[in-house]
C-alpha cells in the first residue's frame, strides 16, 4: 500500500478542493493552490523515494506483501513510480502556473478547476502503472473524462465550449476503437492482465485478429498521444481551452498514454505478428506525427496552435522510444527522461504563456513582438525554453533527444537501416523546429513592440517558470538517478 | 622528492603567470608588478629546467616519462597528456627559458611605457607555456598543442600594436602561412596513427620496422612540411620577416631564438624517421641549403636593422636543417642552441637601437652609434662576430661542425654552407658599421637624445653577449679531441653523436681555417666599404651589383609571385563564391528548402477545417487503412 501514496495524495489534493469550493473566494483560492502545490511537490519527493525503493530488497518485499488484488492490476515498478514523481510535478506546476489565470479570467469555480486537475493527474498515474485491461480502460477514462470537464471550465467562452465538444465526440469516437481492440483481445486470450495475455499468445496459429486488435488499441492510445493521423482535435482543443488547461492537456494525458503504451505493447504483444504490427505502425506514425508537427507549427499564427503542433512533434520523438522498448534496455529511461525534459520545457513555455495572456488577453504571435523590452523575464525564460525545446545542449531537451537517440541506436540502427533514417528525420527536424521556436524568441528581442506597456509577472506563474527553468538545468543532474532506477529495477517486472 | 617527479612544474611558471596577468580584473599597484610577476614566473621555469637537468643527468635514467591523464579517448585512439624529459628536451627547455628568462627582463625596461604592457607579458608567458609544451610533450598531439600554441602567441605578438594595419597584415599573414604547414603536420600524425597505431613517441620508434618506404617517405616529408612552416624555410619562409612588426623582444624571442626553432627540433625528435634511408631527409638538407644561401642574398639588400636579422634567421635555420638533413643531429642542436645566444643578443642589441634613436629602424639613418651605447655596441659586435664565425667565438664551432659534416656528406651542401658563411659576414659586418660606426647620419635633435637603455635591457644583453663568446665550449671539435660535451649529453638519444670524429685531424683544421677565412674575409669587405664611408659605401654596393641589387632589396620580388600565383587567384575564386555561388547554390537551397515547408506548412493547415464529421472521418479512415494494411500484409 506504500507505493500508493503518490496516488492517494493527489486524490486526497482533489478532494480538499472540492470541498473547499464552498469557502470564501478569494484566500481560499491563494492557499489552496499554494498548499496543494507544496503537497504535490513533496509527494513528488516521496514518489522519487518509492522509485528507489522498488530497486531495492526492502521494495521487493513490500511489494511481495501487497495486497493481491492491487498486485494484480498495478505493477509497482521503479518506472511506473517515476511516473508518479511525473505526475506529481506535472498537478504540482499546473497548480502554481494557473492560479493568477483563476484569479483574472475566471469569476466562479476556480478551486473546481484545481480540483479536477489533481484527480486527472491521478488518473495519469495509475496509467502509468496499470498492467491489467479494465485498469487500463479506467485509468484512461479518469484522464479523459476529467480533460473533457477542463476544456470546457471556461463555459461562457464560446472556443472553450467548442474545443471541449470537439475533445468530447473525437475522444469517445477513439476510445471505442480502443475498446473494440481491447474486448478482441479479452475474447481471443480469455485475460485481462498483460502477462497472461503474453503468456496466451506465445503459440502460434494466432491469426491475423490479435495484431488488429493491437492496431484498434493503438488507435485509442494514439488520439491521446496525438499521433498523426489521429491528431486533428489538438490544436482546436489546444487553442480553445483555458491556457493552464491546455499546458496540463499538452504533457499530461500526452505521456501518460506513452507510458501505458510502452508497457502495454512490449508486455502483451512481444510476439511476431503482432509485434511486427505494432511497430510498424510505430514506426511510421513516428516519423510523420514529428514531421507534420514540426512542418505545420511553421505557420500558425497563433501560439497556442503553434505549441500544440509543437507538442504533437514532441509525441513523434518520444514515439521512437517507445518503438524500441522491446530492443533496448535504455529506452524505458530514454523515455521518462524525454518526459520529464518535456514536462519541464512544455510547461515552462506554456507558463510563459499564460503569464503574457492574463495581462493582454491575446495569443496571437505578433502580440509578442518586442516583449524583451516589456517583460525581459518571460523573454528571456521563452528564448530558455525554446533553446531546450529545440534540443541544444546543455539543456534537458538536448539531453532526452540524446538518449532517444542512443536508444535507438542501441536497438540496431546501423548506416542505412530504417531506424537509421528515423533518426535522420528526427534531428532534421529538430533543426526545422529552430525555426519557429526562435522564431518567436526573434519577435520578443528584435522586433519593435507596439507599446511599451510592462507586463507584470505574477507570483504563481513567475514561480512555476523558475521551477521550470531550474528543472530543465538540473536534468543533467537527475538522468543518472532516473536510469540507474529504471534500469536497476525488474523493468516492467512481470509477475 | 626527485625534480623528475614533477615534471609539470616546469610549465607551471608561466602558466600561472600568464592567468594571473591575464584574468586579473584590474591593474595590480603599479603595472611593474605585472611584469615583475611574469620575470619571476619565467625565472622559476629556468630554475626547474636546470634542476631538471641536474637530476637527469644525476640518476642516469635516458628518458623520464610521466602521464597525468588521459586526453583523447576514442576508439582504439588514446592520448594522454603524458610529459617526457630526455636530453633533447632537457637542452631544449634550459634554452628556452634561460634566453626567455632574459628576454622578459628585457621587455621590463623596453615595453616599460606601452600602454598594452599587462597584454604583452601575458601573452609572453603564454608563449612561454605553450613552447615547453611543445618541447617537452611525450606524443605527437600534445606537441601539436604546443605547435598551435606557440603559433598563436606568434600570432598576438606580431599583431600586438594591431592599431597599425601593417602589424595586423603581418600576424594574420604568419598565420596563414603556418596553417599550410600545420597541415602537414596533421595528415603526417594521421599517417603516423595509420602505420603505428600509436601517437607516443617510444611507442612509434619501438615500431619503426611496421612501416614501409613509403610510409616513411611520406611522413618524414609532411613532417617536413609542417617544419618549413614553422621555421620559415622555402617555401613558406616569407611570414617571418613581415614578423619584425612585432614588439623587438618578441622577435628575438619567438622569432629567432625559440619558436622558430620548433621545426628543427621536430626534424631531431623524430631522427628515427628521419634517419632511414628512405626517408626525406635529403630533401631536407638542400632545402636547408638552398634557404640558407637564398635568405643571405636578401638580407645583403635590406636596409631596416630588424629585417636584415629576420632574413639572418631564416638563413642561419637553414643551416641547422641542412644539418638535421644529412643526419648530424648534434650539431643541428648545437647550432639551435648558439643561435639562440648570438641572434637573440643581436636582435635585443638592435631594439635597443631602435629604442635609442626613436623607433628608427633604417641603418641607412643611423651610424656612429658606437660612442653613445657602449654596452650595446660591445655585446652586438661579440654577437656579429659570433655569428659571422669567428674563432673562437660560438658560431665558429658549431656552423664549423655542421661544414664539417657537410663536407662528408655532400660537397655541393658544402660549397653553398661556406658560400652562405662569407654572405653572413658581410651582411652581418654592414650591419655593424653602418649602425654603429661610419660617422653619424642623424638630424641633431635626434642625436642629442640618443642615450644608452637602462640597466635592465643592458643585462640581458650581456649576459647574452657572453653567452655567445663562450657558448661555443659546448662543443669543441671532437675530430681534434677536445671534449664535446653537448654530442656526450645528447650521445644516449641521438646516434650520430661522434659523426665528426672520424674526420681526420688535419682535414678537420683545413675546414675551420676556410671558414675563418671566409668569415674574416667577408667582415673585412664589410669594413673596408661601409667602416668610414657608410652611405656612400652602400651607394657603391648599389652599383657594382647592378640590377642584382634591386632584386635583393626586392627580395627576388617572391611576395608578389605568391601574391600573382597564389594568393590573387585563391581570392578571386572566393570572391566568385561569394559573388555567385553562395547566393544562388547554397542560399538558394536553403531558401528552397525553407519555401517547401512553408508551402507544406500552408496545405496541411488547410486541411484543419475545424468540422467535427472531417476529423472523426480522418480517424475513421485512419485507423481503416491501417487494419487493411494489416490484413493485407498478414495474407
């Protein structure tokens, strides 16, 4: 039961909001995301404990005295507690980065929206660790249907509506592809737990049913992920939602579903047919979700839209580890250092973001023309995040780009194999992404503003942007401890 | 604790040295600090290279090897950064910072007023760092460091007054003319690596057998190149009087005394190359040769003090290639380590000239300084007859050795050897006269404030001065059996240490009585033209060579051939690059590709209608195509 505190502590996150909803409007709303930022972090700090002690004897023999039934639907290995860590961070800067958002944009339910957000993020955690289909669909529904309620908070806004109906009707429609595959997959193993399903197809004479089932599930994982071509709601949703939403929609469903996916694909489907399936698929659906993202991104005008192309390219890169996940021993860590990179980068950029549209009101990119001069601070931690977004060393993005890439290469990509050219692809576009990442960071220095009003940074976002900005740094720092744990643990351990 | 335990201390002077002077956010109390602290570091260098040597000497070891980490690992490549003390770099180390030591008491006194004086020493120990580097370095990319090192203290030194374009011209024309060399100092390491796989030198010598012929032919002839480079040999020699623009003690030390002299000293340490018999080294012999003679020529023709010295310098390094070629290693260092003596004594004695008469730098303007700088006149002049040859001073022994071994190896090297000692007397003796002799040329106000430089430029250039009187008991002619201690230091490490001594005795003082009489007799040509007459002495020079002369005083006009062959075609074809190419290739392509995903970003974009029915039908459609594909392929 101890491994579960990083999910007990966002429930019991959300559940104080709901109640608190009722208090007094204005302190409650100060504490309550002060506090239930402080208590993420720290649980954070507990879930990074967790992570080691699952590596350890002491973990192997909590986990040995679980009870069944939580063994059997959650797998509580070092990665799926690195997760929690994410997810923690993930409610945690959401909480700070969206309070002066609550405070000017939003007149009623501002505790609800923080509330909701909590248990999305325990949603996101349980995915990460659930090893058995039903806990799966759940957790996937928490997520979903929670991301449907946050779209839609602004209700009077008329894009904040659409966008929520739009994720509504796209993600139903998708998560019915999925549990079509997921109820082939019942029906053809008799299991529910990824192992058993393992075990069951070992044999042959499995047909051609279990790999389509494994491609209509794929289909539900890549709506979340916003893989192409099932990416078409997200800039809409992106552009629609209440910014914080938006920066919580962009990196918290997103990698959930990677690591669900990770874990679900390479411990269910290890097998011929429907590995070779799956991987296919993963393997182009990489290659074009990082391109169009990154191509498309270009000419957005509205930075919102641009970030969420942006972050469709990011799902590209991190699709690549989770391609390799059967082959390499380094791309589990490969991928939870993406995320964590990405966590940090995408929020941070996001952050910026909310900050600038609470005082002007606008997303539109040339709104940000000579912001240098306006706010140096949210210029220059834009042109930091773009840096790292990009890619360049010595940040974080540079650091997750690099072990992808070593994970890949560890997984066979020899000169002019198709990995090989995968990665090609992917550092050609890490350079065009240069384009419109710099891009902006060219309006904020080097383009005259149309006034020069200052814009004031707020308490709240300013703080989740240093946190950001100190987060991408010290990866560096905090990539060894995340592979050693990963790596050090029974990697997705089966029984 | 041993000295040979420590063999990083001897870079530790000038190193710190230079980071004190050159990170300290400001001035230190008064700027005399800064080069008080870069003396005491160059000091301390010379004090750990004599202790050095001691101990060397003392525990009887040949070579002392010491590796602190590894630098380079990649692949089946490492490369340490490993230090190596024998008697070649020991003898090198003790030359250059006992002349360096000198020198930074010099620039005291010299650069006392420049406005640049924290730079200047900064950049002086720098040198100094990066040259026992390159002298003490156990493998051939540390000695690389050192090269590029020493190349780009060179460089910030000849450019050092860079507000006078003509300095900046000069340090980037240094520049670029080493870089050519440097790059056959690279592609011969990367031969070397080929063949040897190692970089080490005891790892190469041990495996000299693994290479063939050719191998040895060509990397023996790109280190050679590398050489020419930095030793300013033909054909890459035209950087080093263009040098002169540089503050004169560095001059003296980097461009005739030390750094100068790394290619000869990269020729001796790879002997073991250079000794097989396919190796280049005939080739670098003549080169050698051939340089010496031709840099005479010139300098008879050049009428500023610095470029004679400078064109001397090229000459006088031909003699020790010429010497290194034909394998007489001893007295190639021999000849490295009096030069340094005699040509830094020179060159320090022609600063204080110029620093005298105010920048004046044309001996035709000079004369009858003798009087006024006794100290200066008394050590150029043991200098000038050092280098001239004259028994028994420095030069006498060791460019005696090398005719010597010339005249057993080849005797046309021998013919161009004396040919180039009489041209060295002569030009070396106008010198002399028209500066110091020959009644005085100046405007009176000038004249009245000459004065001789202050104690602290006078000491060097005694010091100096005797050097280059006694330095040449180093190594007395062993054919006649008088010790040479040099060639029994050097013996362990170098194998033609007794070369000569197979001369016999009476051959041996037939050679030494041409040379002193070539060298007497070109000095009293010098006298009995420029001693009373001085510019008119220089008018009848003019005449009686005729056109010859203008080709002298133009230096054989070889600047602007390689400004007419290489270096105005090379800028065309950049020009035509930039004009046209860049433009239209390469920014076109990049435009290109640029304007494709812009067009690309622009239709996807389209296609995001905003409809519910289009998305859910292009997922519909998606995930349609995908089980096809699957069923298709699973058929």
């Amino acid at each position: 039961m101890v491994y579960l505190i990083p999910e007990f502590l966002l429930v019991l996150v959300g559940a104080v909001g709901l109640v608190i909803a009722f208090a007094p409007s204005r302190p409650r709303l100060r504490a309550y995301s002060l506090v239930g930022g402080l208590t993420c972090f720290g649980g954070a700090v507990v879930a990074g404990y967790l992570a080691y002690l699952a590596t350890t004897d002491l973990g192997a023999e909590l986990a040995a005295t679980a009870p069944g039934y939580l063994t059997t639907t959650l797998a509580l290995d070092p990665f799926s507690r690195v997760f929690a860590v994410l997810s923690l961070i993930v409610c945690g800067l959401t909480f700070l980065l969206s309070k002066e958002y609550l405070e000017t944009r939003m007149q009623d339910h501002q505790p609800e929206l923080l509330a909701v957000i909590a248990f999305a993020a325990a949603g996101m955690s349980f995915l990460g660790s659930a090893r058995e289909l039903i806990t799966i669909w759940f957790s996937i529904e928490l997520l979903s249907v929670c991301g449907y309620v946050l779209a839609a908070f602004t209700k009077d806004d008329e894009r904040s509506a659409e966008a929520a109906l739009k994720y509504f009707i796209l993600g139903t429609a998708s998560s019915a592809f999925m549990l079509f595959g997921l109820s082939y997959v019942y029906g053809m193993t008799g299991r529910l737990d990824l192992v058993g399903i393992m075990e069951a197809t070992a044999g042959d004479g499995i047909g051609v049913l279990l790999p389509t089932a494994a491609v209509l599930m794929l289909v539900g994982f890549g709506f979340k992920v916003a893989m192409v071509p099932f990416h078409m709601w997200c800039p809409d949703v992106y552009e629609g939602a209440p910014t914080p939403v938006t920066a919580f929609l962009s990196v918290g469903p997103k990698l959930a579903a990677l690591a669900a996916l990770a874990r679900v694909f390479s411990t269910a489907f290890p097998h011929e047919v429907a590995r070779v399936a799956w991987e296919g698929v993963l393997f182009w659906g990489a290659l074009i979700t990082m391109t169009l993202g990154n191509v498309v991104a270009i000419k957005q005008s509205n930075i919102k839209r641009m970030l969420a192309y942006s972050s469709i390219a990011h799902a590209g890169y991190m699709l690549v580890a989770v391609l390799v996940t059967l082959r390499s021993d380094l791309a589990l860590s490969a991928l939870a250092i993406y995320a964590f990179a990405y966590v940090f980068m995408n929020l941070g950029a996001f952050a910026v973001v909310t900050s600038f549209s609470n005082r002007t009101g606008s997303d539109a990119l040339h709104s940000y023309n000579g912001l240098a001069r306006r706010s140096p601070y949210l210029a220059w931690a834009w042109a930091f995040f773009a840096l790292t977004l990009v890619g360049l060393p010595p940040t974080a993005g540079f650091l997750g780009k690099a072990y992808i890439i070593m994970a890949a290469w560890d997984a066979g990509a020899t000169w002019n194999s198709p990995m090989f050219w995968l990665l090609v692809v992917l550092v050609l576009n890490s350079a065009i992404s240069l384009a419109y990442y710099m891009g902006v960071a060219g309006r904020m220095f080097f383009k005259p503003p149309a006034h020069d009003d200052p814009v004031p940074v707020g308490g709240g976002v300013g703080t989740a942007i240093g946190l950001c900005l100190a987060g991408t740094l010290l990866m560096v720092l905090a990539a060894g401890p995340i592979i050693g744990a990963i790596q050090n643990g029974a990697v997705f351990a089966l029984h | 604790m041993s000295p040979l335990d420590t063999l990083w201390l001897v870079l530790l002077g000038p190193a710190l040295g230079a980071l004190i002077n050159g990170l300290w956010p400001q001035r230190l109390r008064g700027r005399v600090t800064h080069g008080v602290i870069a003396c005491v570091a160059a000091g301390f260098a010379f004090v750990v290279a004599i202790l050095q040597h001691i101990a060397l000497g003392a525990s009887g070891q040949e070579i002392v090897r010491a590796s602190y980490f590894t630098w380079i690992q990649a692949g089946n490549l490492t490369v340490d950064f490993a230090l190596r003390l024998d008697p070649l770099s020991s003898v090198m180390c003790l030359t250059v910072t006992g002349v360096g030591f000198l020198i930074h008491v010099y620039s005291l006194g010299y650069m006392a007023h420049d406005r640049d004086y924290v730079r200047f020493f900064t950049n002086m120990n720098l040198f100094l760092t990066a040259m026992l580097i390159l002298v003490t370095a156990s493998n051939l990319p540390l000695m690389f460091v050192g090269w590029e090192g020493v190349g780009l203290c060179s460089y910030l030194l000849i450019g050092f007054w860079h507000r006078r374009e003509s300095a900046s011209r000069a340090g980037f024309k240094a520049f670029a003319v080493n870089r050519i060399g440097d790059a056959g100092f690279l592609v011969a390491m990367f031969w070397c690596w080929k063949v040897f796989a190692t970089l080490e030198f005891h790892e190469i010598f041990e495996r000299l057998e693994l290479a063939t012929a050719v191998d040895v032919r060509w990397i023996t002839l790109l280190l050679f190149v590398g050489a020419t480079g930095k030793s300013a040999q033909l054909p890459l020699y035209v950087w080093l009087p263009d040098a002169m623009e540089g503050p004169t003690p560095v001059s003296a030390l980097i461009h005739a005394a030390t750094m100068v002299t790394a290619g000869v000293y990269l020729v001796v340490r790879m002997h073991p190359l250079f000794h097989h018999p396919e190796s280049a080294g005939v080739l670098v012999a003549w080169v050698g040769a051939l340089t010496a003679i031709f840099a005479a020529t010139i300098a008879v023709g050049q009428r500023d003090i610095k470029r004679v010295l400078a064109y001397s310098t090229v000459s006088q390094l031909g003699y020790m290639f010429l010497a290194a070629g034909i394998g007489a290693y001893v007295a190639a260092i021999f000849h490295l380590v009096t030069h340094a003596f005699f040509k830094a004594c020179l060159f320090l004695g022609s600063g204080s000239v110029i620093h005298a008469c105010h920048e004046e730098q044309d001996i035709m303007n000079m004369g009858g300084l003798k009087d006024k700088m006794r100290t200066t006149h008394w050590t150029f002049l043991a200098a000038t007859l050092a280098i001239a040859g004259v028994f028994p001073l420095a030069g006498f022994f060791s460019k005696d050795e090398i005719l010597a071994h010339a005249f057993q190896a080849n005797r046309g090297l021998y013919v161009i050897g004396i040919a180039c000692a009489l041209l060295t007397a002569f030009y070396m003796g106008r010198v002399l006269f028209l500066t110091f002799y020959s009644g005085r040329r100046m405007r009176d106000q000038a004249w009245e404030k000459v004065h001789e430089s202050p104690p602290s430029m006078t000491f060097a250039l005694v010091v100096l001065a005797v050097l280059a009187v006694f330095g040449g008991l180093l190594g007395l002619p062993a054919g006649l059996g008088l010790p040479h201690f040099l060639a029994g230091y050097l013996a362990p490490l170098l194998p033609d240490a007794h070369g000569a001594a197979h001369m016999p005795a009476r051959l041996e003082l037939a050679l030494m009585g041409i040379s002193l009489a070539l060298a007497i007799g070109g000095l009293f040509a010098a006298a009995s033209l420029f001693r009373v007459r001085g510019a008119q002495g220089e008018e009848r020079l003019r005449k009686a060579l005729g056109g010859v002369h203008t080709l002298l005083a133009n230096k054989w006009y070889v600047d602007e051939v390689y400004a007419a062959v290489v270096v105005s075609p090379l800028s065309r074809l950049a020009q035509a690059v930039s004009d046209r190419f860049d433009p239209r290739v390469v920014d076109g392509l990049v435009n290109g590709v640029a304007a494709a995903v812009g067009w690309g970003s622009e239709r996807q974009t389209r296609t995001q209608t905003g409809r519910i029915r289009d998305y859910v039908l292009v997922i519909l459609t998606g995930a349609f195509l995908l089980v096809l594909g699957l069923i298709a392929l699973g058929r």
